[in-house]
C-alpha cells in the first residue's frame, strides 16, 4: 500500500502535457 504515490496525485495531471505538444 505504501510502495508507491496514490493515483489520486496523477489524475491531478492531464494525461496531455503540454510538454509533448511545442506548439
């Protein structure tokens, strides 16, 4: 259970970054 960050800090970040699109 304490292996790894809860999911609930990646649903924080969009699954798009802006860091794969330069535009």
């Amino acid at each position: 259970s304490t292996s790894s960050k809860p999911p609930s800090v990646k649903s924080s970040q969009p699954p798009h970054a802006p860091s794969h699109q330069p535009t």
